[in-house]
C-alpha cells in the first residue's frame, strides 16, 4: 500500500469511523445537539468552535493542493460563524465532512515525490509532515470533543 493511500486511510478513519482510537469525528458529534455544540464548559472551547478550528487547518491544506496561496492564522481558526439553528449546526458538521472528503481524495492522489516535496515552502516541512500534523492536531481535538462532550452530559 503506498504512503498516499495510507495516510488517506488515516483521515478517513479519523472523520468516518475504523479508527484505532475507536473514536472519529462524525461518530462523535452525530448526537451533539445545538446547545451542547456552542456551550463553552468552564471557559473551554466549545464543540462547535473545536470542529471550525480543525476543519479551518484541512481547508488552508486544501487550498495549498489547490495551487491557492496558504492564507492561515490561528487566530482566525478560532471565529465561528454565526450558528443559530440546529439547521445551522448541520450545516457545518456537512461542510466539514465535505472538505474532508475532498482533502482525502487529494491525498489519495499524492505521489511519493509530491509527499516528500515542500509544503507551500522549505520552512513549512514536506507535505507528509504536514499532513501528519493535521491528523496529530485533529486527534488531539477529537479527544477534548470527547471530553467535553462527557462533562455536559454529567451536569445533566
């Protein structure tokens, strides 16, 4: 299997389900409802504003892929657009499993030469690294989704 196809399967499992950590993204906030998704326990992040924030990093990758200019901050990776609805809240979760979904069919198509080249520049690392570090940075949020999600069902 080549390296592509790995860390394809990598993001696939970590959104989708299969995951050795037995937990993805979309498994996880299936069932999160609007309230729980903006509440902010004890000056966390909020569900909804952790799902932006990693799916704000798979869109400035994607942009890259696009032959787009990187236009990231992390700053800005933490400004939720407005979410008043259930409807709203979908919403996002759908364009967040879109872009994913996009992201994986680029990696998929990576070569291993692409994979080791620069991302957007020698001081940005090969494109393994930072897809790699996509994944790090993904799973570390999953895990507080998991657990804040936990503790707002525990005040119930």
């Amino acid at each position: 299997m080549s390296t592509s196809t790995q860390l394809a399967n990598q993001i696939r499992e970590l959104y989708f389900g299969k995951s050795w950590t037995a937990i993805d993204y979309q498994s996880q906030l299936a069932d999160v409802s609007l309230d729980e998704a903006m509440t902010s326990y004890e000056g966390l992040n909020s569900i909804a504003t952790l799902l932006y924030h990693t799916t704000y990093y798979v869109d400035a990758q994607l942009m890259v892929l696009r032959g787009e200019e990187l236009k990231a901050s992390d700053k800005e990776s933490f400004i939720v657009p407005e979410i008043d609805s259930e409807n709203d809240w979908e919403n996002l979760k759908e364009l967040c499993w879109q872009k994913v979904r996009v992201y994986i069919d680029y990696i998929e198509s990576m070569s291993e030469e692409t994979l080791h080249g620069y991302f957007y520049g020698e001081k940005y690392g090969s494109w393994f690294r930072n897809i790699m570090g996509l994944a790090e940075h993904s799973y570390y949020h999953l895990g507080q989704i998991s657990i804040i999600k936990k503790l707002l069902r525990k005040q119930d």
